[in-house]
C-alpha cells in the first residue's frame, strides 16, 4: 500500500517560541509517526532554515511558496532553485490563500509548478476541484511539462479555515476526479491525492475512511504537534 502523506501548513500562526516549541516535541515524539508515513512541515519562509536544521532525519520540511523565476532580481520572492540547495525539496503551490489575497491565476501556478520542478523541488498542488486541477494539468501539458509524479491537495475554499469539513462522499468523487484526469494527461505518471480544509482529530478517522485519498493537508490543527500526531496515527488506522 502507497505511504500515506501528511502536510502540516502552518500559514502564518506561530510565533518563534512556539515554532521552536513545536519542533523540539517532534524531537522527542515523531519519530514513530514519521516511520510510518510521510510527514512534511511547510513553516513560514522565515522558519526555512531553523526546521531544517532541528528536523533533520525527522521529517521534511516545505515552503509555502516559491516564486515563478528561478532567480534574479525579484525582492521577496523565494527561489526553488535555492530551497533546494537549502535541502527544501517541497513546496505548496496555488494555496486558496495565494490566490485569493495575492491574484495567482492559472498562469502563474503553472508557472511555479514547472519551475519547482525543474530545480528539484516537488510541488503540492493546491486546487478547489476537479476542474482547476483539470486546467492546472493541461496548462502544465501545453507548456510540454510532464511530470512523472504529481502531488495534488484538494482544498475545497468553504472547508478552509471554517471548521466545516468537505462531505466525505464528496471528497472520494472530486479525488478520484482528479486522479482520473491527472492520469489521462499524465499517462505512467504516480498521483496522489490529499484532502486539505478543516482537518482536526475528530475528522481525521473518518477522513482515514475515504479510499481515493492519499493523505491530508492540515492547516490550523497541525499547528498543535500533539494534535498533529493524533490526526496522523488516527488516519493511519484505515484498514484498506
Ligand atoms: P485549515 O487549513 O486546516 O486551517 O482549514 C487548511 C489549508 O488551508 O491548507
């Protein structure tokens, strides 16, 4: 069976002492969790380096963005090609977030996709539906970009940060949906699929239940490292 995948998106919540405090209890405590499934800890940028350095060997660490050019003259910006010489290999892209606050379009996540790509650094597709991912997938194709493995979180927008979780029978079609129409576009290409918005140990079991996904995208609740773990070993307790 695939390795479940778990993404802990902590947007722009913890302070310093509780980003330090929340690794030092992965120190102590993840280290079962992380055998078991993939973990990846996406901080804000300025905590890139402090997580690599005390997650090392433990689980690894994302960014939450990544820019559309390589490099050069982009003040702000944060280089793919750099997060990987950093020993960043993971980035979300398209984030409801981003595009709702920051005008990302279709073009623009394309754009990071590829470029995350190439530079070594996996891209965590974040998409509302079946639809966007669709379009994502295609545009991806036109720029004559095939990747070999996608990795696609769907976040519908009312289930972010609202405490309302996405129906389950829901979630199983949109996912399967969108594995479907990655697979068509990307024949031979490894797909996953995670669920993203609202996720909390109370959901998370039943979330554990839905077949056609892969793993969870949590924000707010992976924020709480004894939360995170609960929601990560009560997943894991799926028994397909
Ligand atoms: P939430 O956020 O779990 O706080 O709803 C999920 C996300 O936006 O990635």
């Amino acid at each position: 069976m695939k390795r479940s995948l778990f993404v802990a998106n902590w947007k722009m919540y913890l302070s310093f002492d509780a980003a330090v405090d929340w690794c030092k209890l992965c120190v102590r405590d993840g280290g079962m969790m992380a055998r078991e499934a993939d973990i990846i800890v996406c901080p804000e940028a300025t905590y890139l380096s402090l997580l690599t350095k005390y997650l090392e060997g433990i689980v690894a660490v994302g960014a939450q963005e990544c820019s559309i050019y390589p490099d050069g003259p982009f003040t702000g910006d944060i280089s793919a090609a750099h997060l990987a010489q950093s020993g960043i290999f993971y980035t979300l892209v398209g984030h409801h977030e981003r595009r709702l606050y920051y005008g990302e379009t279709t073009l623009k996540i394309t754009k990071k996709i590829i470029v995350a790509s190439q530079n070594g650094v996996e891209p965590i597709i974040c998409v509302s539906d079946a639809a966007d991912a669709e379009a994502i997938f295609l545009a991806i194709k036109n720029e004559s970009f095939l990747p070999k493995s996608i990795v696609c979180a769907f976040e519908p927008p009312a289930s972010i940060g609202t405490g309302v979780v996405a129906e389950f029978t829901e979630i199983e079609k949109i996912s399967l949906a969108i594995k479907k129409s990655a697979v068509s576009i990307f024949p031979g290409a490894d797909v996953s699929v995670l669920y993203g918005g609202s996720v909390d140990v109370f959901s998370a079991k039943m979330l554990g239940n839905v077949s056609s996904i892969d793993g969870l995208l949590i924000g707010k609740a992976g924020t709480d490292f004894q939360a995170f773990k609960k929601i990560v070993s009560s997943f894991m307790s799926r028994v397909f």
